[in-house]
C-alpha cells in the first residue's frame, strides 16, 4: 500500500500559478457535465421524440432543485475543509468529513425514498403534459435512485477541492462522463447485450456511470490512504457533531438558495421572451446555448478562490486572501474575455451551429448576443468576489444581491421599457443586472464586514498557540466541539 497522502497546501507559492493550475480542472469537470447533458439531449429528442424530450426537461428541473438543495451544503464543507487545513489542523478537517458523510447519506436515502413514490405527484404538479408524463416517470424514478450515489458523489468532490485536490475530482468525473455517454445508446436501444429500455437507458446510464465512479473514487482515496479516509476504527466520527452540522445547513442553505435565485429569475425572463414568438425565442435558446459556455470560466475560477481563499482564511494570511481575489478577477478578465471576444469575432458562425444559416432567428440572435455577451465580463467579477467573501462564512449578502439584481432591477427594467424598446428592454436588462450585482460585490467587498464572519465561532476559552505566520495549530486530536459554541451569522 503506498504511503499516506498529505494535505496539498494553497497557503503558500506563487498565487497566479497556483490558482489557475487549481481552477483549470474545475473549468474541465464544468465542460464535461455540459457536454454529457447535450450528448444525452441529443439521444433522447433525435431518436425517442419530443414528448420524451419534453420528459427529461421536467425531470431535470426536479432534480436541479434536489441537487441545487445540497450544493450549499457541499459547498460549506469545502469551505470548512479549506479552514481547517489552513490552520494546520487536519483532525478538524476529518471531523467536517465525518459529519458530512453521515448527513449526506442520511438525507440521500430518505430523499431517495421519498421521490421514488412521489414521483408521479411532483411531476404532475409541475404540469408536465400527458403525453410526456409516462416517460418522465420512467425516467425519474431511476434517477431517485442514482440520487444517493450522486449526492455522495458531489460531497466528495467538493471535499477534495477543500483539501486543495482539483485535479482527481476531475478524472473521477470524466471516468463518469465516459460510462454515461457511451452506455445512453446502448441501454436506450438495446444493442447486442443490453436491454432496451428506452427513455429508462438514459437514466439507468446516469445510474451505472455515478455508482461506478463513486466505487472507483473510493477505492482510490482507499489505496492512496488519503488523510480525510475515515477506516473502520473511526467509525465514531461518522456521528454529526452537532455543531458542524448546523454550520454545513445554516451556512449551506443561503449557497444552495443562489442557484435557485438563478435558475429561476431565468424562468421568468424566459416567460417575457415567449411572448415574442417562436422566432424570438429560438435565437434566445441558441444564444444561451452560448452563453453557458462564456460562464464556465468565471465558474471555475470563483470555485477555485472559493477553496483557495479558504485555506489562507484558516492561516489568517489576509494579504494573500486579497491578492487570491485580485488574481482571480484578472483571470475572469483574461480566461473570459479572450473567449467573448472569439464569439464577437465568430458570432453569426457560432450562432449557426444551432440555428439555420439562413433564418430570421439568426439575425435575432446575432443582435441579442451583441447586446448581452460582454456583460458575462460583470458576472464574472461578481462570482470571484462572491467565492473570496464566502469563504469566511459571509453567505448571506451574496444571496441578497443576487436576489436583488436577478428579480429586482432584470424583470422590473424589461417589463417597464417593452412599449419603448421592445425585445430590446429583456436584452438590455441582461447587463443592467449584471453591472449593478457587480458594483454591489465590489461595494461588500470593499467596506463589508465578511472579514469577520465565521464559519464556526471560536470558544472563549482562549486562543490555539500560532506559529510566526499566524497559524494557529491545533492539537491532532482535539475536537471542534471544544473550540467551536455556536454560529456568527454574517
């Protein structure tokens, strides 16, 4: 057996260098997910229909609010792994690992549960049509139970991020992505020695591909003796503590809301679009075929000074928390404007990718994307100082300025200047929004008080010895329920 890994440090070295060796992985493991759900797309709605098609759609809003309700969790574990290595105290990080896994098992199965036998009744009460409702009950059912694999698969990875790790979630996830795409044709048609199984084989595929790649992830941390492997004498610490896990909800639950203010502010601006027409609406779906794409970079570099940051939060390195901040934002810059300025260089090009060469939706397309695209610049920003500041446990001012930009300044613009401008006023709205939530973030940051938020409140009974740097170390085997007595909520 090989010897024991060690902490991968993100409290020293060159920042630039670090930071983007960090974030590529994560940029990967984001273009791997797209790219599965499209290949995925294009089986169902080229060879089942589109009422099969229509199915998945639905099923998928489901099971983003189900994962978007995790995330947040996921999310504050990585923080709290960041924290914890950063202070030099890796038993307080295998702690945060702990309960984490006995939450996420937990809740996973009882979820799991829970939407096998309501399937039905969420699916209708989304309003899926008729004709689609029995394919997208095929098709979820079995994603419930992928559920727990999923679910126990998105921790781990977030963990091994905070334990600055990028690059074997990223393998892990391609080995995911492979098995999916490859075995969707063979599970949906049955060839040679599968069963067809129709819209079914799409998500026994999702299936099959999460719970082989969580095996082959554990077994992995197994062999390579990971420092966050919890053995067989450990078992104790699969016992929540109680106060890590009101930090990994509390903290969690406002990270997770975020992407439901996101998803469903793009729900309503998708409802002032559809009154346009089906020309309008097909150049929108093409340009924001597009636009996911311009996102992933200031994704990935936002995740990566999210765990980056963290870590030099727990060695209290505040000089470096700010250049990881300015780093990223000249990334986002860099990474995301090199790419808008290709789409402005090839934008009718890349536009017919997905749309006729020759259609009035083309050139509705080409207009919208010269006016929103640049704006992805703004949001950008915004998601890297969002990552700085929440990962001191400040998670809440993230979500108000979300809430305020996406419902609050997005749907009101458009709605208010339609007589005036036309479709005009839901694109102009685009980068309204996003300059405002930029300006805010940059307002946070600056005069904010996120420096002092905690992600666990520290006990007064005194302060942990530091090293010259600052650092505080703690004993190996000291507990986090006796430096921990309750939440600063920031």
């Amino acid at each position: 057996m090989r010897p024991a890994t060690a902490p991968a440090s993100l409290t020293e070295g060159p920042i630039a260098r670090s930071l983007l060796l960090f974030a590529l992985p994560i940029l990967g493991s984001t273009v791997l997910q797209s790219l599965n759900a499209s290949v995925n797309a294009m089986w169902i709605g080229h060879f089942l229909g589109e009422a099969a098609l229509t199915a998945t759609s639905n099923a998928t809003l489901i099971l983003f609010l189900l994962l978007s309700a995790v995330f947040g969790v996921s999310m504050a574990s990585t923080i709290l792994v960041g924290q914890s290595l950063g202070a030099k105290d890796v038993a307080e990080a295998r702690r945060v690992v702990g309960t984490g896994v006995g939450f996420f098992v937990a809740v996973s199965l009882a979820v799991a549960i829970a939407g096998w036998f309501g399937t039905a009744g969420m699916l209708r009460l989304l309003g899926t049509p008729p004709d689609a409702l029995p394919y997208a009950v095929a098709y979820l059912r079995i994603i419930f139970v992928a559920l727990p694999s999923m679910y126990f698969y998105s921790f781990l990875m977030m963990t091994l991020r905070g334990a600055g790790d990028s690059k074997t979630p990223f393998l892990f996830m391609g080995l995911s992505v492979v098995l999916d795409i490859g075995l969707n044709p063979l599970l949906m048609f049955g060839w040679g020695p599968f069963p067809k199984l129709g819209i079914a084989g799409s998500a026994t595929a999702t299936l099959i591909a999460q719970t082989v790649a969580l095996a082959a992830l554990l077994i992995t941390l197994y062999r390579r003796r990971h420092f966050l492997w919890i053995g067989r004498h450990e078992l104790a610490l699969l016992k929540p503590d109680a106060a890590i896990l009101r930090a990994l909800v509390l903290k969690g639950l406002p990270m997770g809301l975020q992407m439901i203010v996101i998803s469903s502010s793009a729900i309503v601006m998708m409802r002032l679009v559809n009154a346009y027409g089906s020309q309008t609406v097909a150049a929108y779906g093409a340009a924001t075929q597009l636009w996911t794409y311009v996102q992933m970079p200031a994704m990935a570099i936002g995740a990566a000074v999210s765990s980056m940051a963290a870590q030099n939060v727990g060695a209290r390195l505040w000089q470096r928390v700010d250049r990881i901040a300015l780093t990223g934002v000249a990334y986002n810059f860099l990474l995301g404007g090199s790419l808008i300025a290709l789409i402005y260089l090839f934008n009718r090009a890349a536009l017919n990718l997905f749309l006729p060469g020759d259609g009035v939706a083309l050139e509705l397309a080409s207009h919208l994307n010269a006016i929103v695209v640049w704006s992805f610049l703004f949001f950008g920003v915004t998601f890297v100082l969002f990552g700085v500041v929440r990962s001191t446990g400040a998670v809440w001012p993230p979500l108000v300025i979300l809430l305020l930009t996406m419902w609050f300044v997005r749907p009101p613009f458009a709605l208010a200047l339609q007589q005036r401008l036309g479709a005009d006023a839901i694109w102009w709205s685009f980068p309204l929004g996003s300059l405002i939530s930029m300006l805010l973030a940059m307002a946070y940051y600056r005069y904010g008080g996120w420096r002092k938020a905690r992600m666990l409140a520290p006990s007064h009974a005194g302060q942990a010895p530091t090293t010259g740097l600052g650092v505080p170390v703690a004993p190996m085997g000291e507990s986090i329920r006796s430096k921990t007595a309750a939440l600063d909520m920031h």
